[in-house]
C-alpha cells in the first residue's frame, strides 16, 4: 500500500489530499510513521523525528496516527487479497506477497494479476498500491517499491538480473549501515558489483552466512516460498510517551487507555486473546515484559485492564516509564466457546457490546472512561484513538 497511514486518514479528510502529510507524533520524542508523497519530496521520510521533518517541511501536517482506524482498514486490505489466492504471506499491517501461479489459467498473465489487485483496492477501498511482480520474493519487493507511487512493475526472469545489477548495494536485504560500509571498503557501490566479487571475498569481509546470503541475492538467487499467514499471532498497543510516566495513578491511567485501544482492535478483528502481555521500558531504555495466559481468550476492556493491572504488579512502577504497551496473543475467534468465569457479569457484556457499536458508528473517541478525561495532567494519555 502506498503511504498506508496517510491514505487512510486522507479517506476521513479529503483537505489532506495533495498536500503535505505524515502520520506521527509531536514533542520532543515524536516520530513520523508515515509521510505522503508530496512530503517526501523534502526529505520527509518514516522513522524521522518529527522536529526534523518539520525543519525539512515548515509545511508539513502532522496528523496523530489513530491505530485502531489502520488494523481496521488492514483486515479488509487482506481481505481483497485473499479474494485472488490463499497463499498470502503478510510482511506488515499493508505489504503481503502473494503466489499468483494457480491463477494462470484465470488471467493472461501476472501482471493482469497484480492490475487487478490495485484496482480491487482502489475501486472497494479508495486506496493506492503499488505491485511488484516477479519470479522470486526478494525481486518481486524491489519492484514493489520501484513502482511507488501508485504502479505496477513486471521484471521478467530473463532480465531480472539486468534490473537487480543497476540497483545500489544498500538495497540488498540484510546490508545496514555497518555492512554497507564493509562493501564500501571492498570498492563496492552497485549490487552488480556484488555479483562480479567471489563469494569467498565477501565472506572473509563480512562473514561466511552474510557472504554467502549477499552473494546469492546480487545473483538473483531466492528459493523461499509464500509462508500462509495462519492468522494473526498477536494484536498489540503501545505508545512512547512524551513525558515520562513517574505515578502509579498515571501508569494506571494509561494502562486503561491500552486496555480500551486492544479491546476495540480485537473486536473489530474477531479475535479474543487467551495469553496477555505488559511491556515496560524504563527511561534508562530497560525493557520489562511480563505475561498471563488465562482459562478462557477475551476480547473484552474490563478484563484486558484487570490482568494488565496484575501483571503491572509483577513490575518496578517507582520508576520513571518511558514506554508501556499491552498485547494480546494465542488468539482465536470469538465466536468460539468461552470459558465460564465466576466474576462474569452479562451486565458488563452488554454495556462493552454498546460501547462498541457507539465507537464503530461514531469513532473511537465518542465515549471513553471517565478517568481519561482529565486533561490537567500534562502527562495524562491519550483519549484512546
């Protein structure tokens, strides 16, 4: 999908089209995770501390990412997908390879494949992509993101090498800066010249595996098949704080917020979970985890907040918390049977099920606990959204 994040919020905002964009947050730690195209041309990219972006683009919107809104909008992406083949292998909430070979006696060519695919997205979501086909995963993803914006590039077998020698080394998986600078001593600047050198060569410089691996995609060897996603593993919220969090109350504050946030991703994807996770990273960069797997999966707030509370009994919360995150994994559907527990209550079922008709027809910010509408503590989080 191209500029995923962005695109989506555009659909709830036409004034953002043509203009500027990126998804991210503001203050001193914000971060974009996401940038429009016409952003892009000033530099503006993802992963970019957000007051840099703003020094590059004066212009820039910054538009606070609303996660729930993007798992929503993914699920119907992967849907459209599924449509075409069930050999779909998600990389991401927007980027999946799919294996079109048990298409052929239904389209022409590949190609016709990928075409419409774009179009399913464009003509049922509003939204652009762009595809990559090829014979092999790894080349089928550089032209995936050769064809962005909003394109369709075929490289066929007989000229893929032709297409992969041009490209620069750091486009190679696996060649990060450390690697890079490893080729660069060697001379090299192209992935041809990777393909030209002996693997022996590359393997005294940077090691037998990463030698070898290198050596093999400069030459356009990749036997890796489509992995099908068996469904999501996991389904998690998690947020860097501006300020960090140095009280229990506004720990706890911001533990509901999540526990409101995962609830609401989890219901809008059919899912409950059986196992639950607390992540805690301290403003030292430490990093916590702690976890319980339950009798029964739920997907509902007022249980994901109580376990998260047991298990933020299982942490240091006299220090300062930089980032706190709640996930739920072992999932299954929700339709499935539920274990009974003696601290059910219909009542709190039902008031959940309303809570979440009001946020699918209103927003997620239409109705939330009171605790998370006070808005004089400077380091409250967010309404969830």
């Amino acid at each position: 999908m191209d500029s995923f994040f962005v695109e989506v919020e555009r659909l709830g905002d036409p004034s953002l089209v043509g203009r500027p964009v990126a998804v991210g947050g503001t203050g001193p730690r914000g971060v974009i995770a996401s940038a429009s195209y016409e952003a892009r041309r000033f530099g503006v990219h993802s992963a970019q501390p957000t007051a840099s972006a703003l020094r590059m683009c004066p212009d820039l919107i910054i538009v606070p990412p609303a996660h729930g809104r993007y798992s929503e909008i993914s699920v119907q992406v992967f849907v459209i997908f599924r449509s075409f083949t069930p050999l779909v292998e998600g990389l991401s909430l927007d980027e999946a390879f799919l294996d079109a070979t048990g298409l052929r006696h239904h389209y022409a060519s590949s190609t016709e494949v990928g075409q419409a695919i774009r179009e399913s997205l464009r003509t049922e979501l509003l939204l652009p992509a762009s595809v990559g086909v090829a014979s092999t995963k790894f080349i089928a993803k550089l032209a995936s993101d050769e064809a962005k914006p909003d394109g369709l590039l075929h490289v066929a077998k007989d000229t893929q090498l032709e297409f992969l020698h041009e490209l620069p080394a750091s486009s190679l998986w696996g060649v990060g800066p450390a690697t890079l600078a490893g080729l660069e001593r060697l001379g090299v600047e192209t992935v041809g010249d990777i393909a030209e050198m002996p693997e022996s060569a590359l393997a005294s410089a940077l090691g037998p595996s990463a030698g070898r691996h290198l050596h093999d995609l400069a030459n356009g060897i990749d036997p890796r098949r489509i992995e099908p996603d068996i469904g999501a593993k996991s389904i998690s919220v998690e947020e860097t704080y501006k300020t960090d969090l140095e009280s229990v109350d506004v720990i706890e504050a911001a533990l509901l917020a999540h526990a409101q946030r995962l609830s609401g991703r989890l219901r809008r994807s059919g899912l409950s979970a059986r196992t639950i996770t607390l992540k805690t990273r301290y403003d030292d960069f430490s990093t916590v985890t702690r976890s319980q797997t339950l009798d029964g999966a739920t997907d509902g707030a007022r249980d994901l907040y109580r376990i998260g509370l047991e298990l933020l009994g299982g942490v240091d919360v006299s220090r300062p918390v930089r980032l706190l995150g709640l996930a739920g994994s072992s999932l299954e559907e929700s339709t499935e049977p539920k274990q009974l527990d003696l601290d059910a209550s219909e009542i709190w079922n039902r008031m959940e099920d309303a809570i979440a008709d009001i946020r699918d027809k209103y927003g997620d910010r239409a109705i939330s606990p009171a605790r998370l509408l006070d808005r004089t503590d400077p380091t409250q989080p967010e309404i969830p959204g």
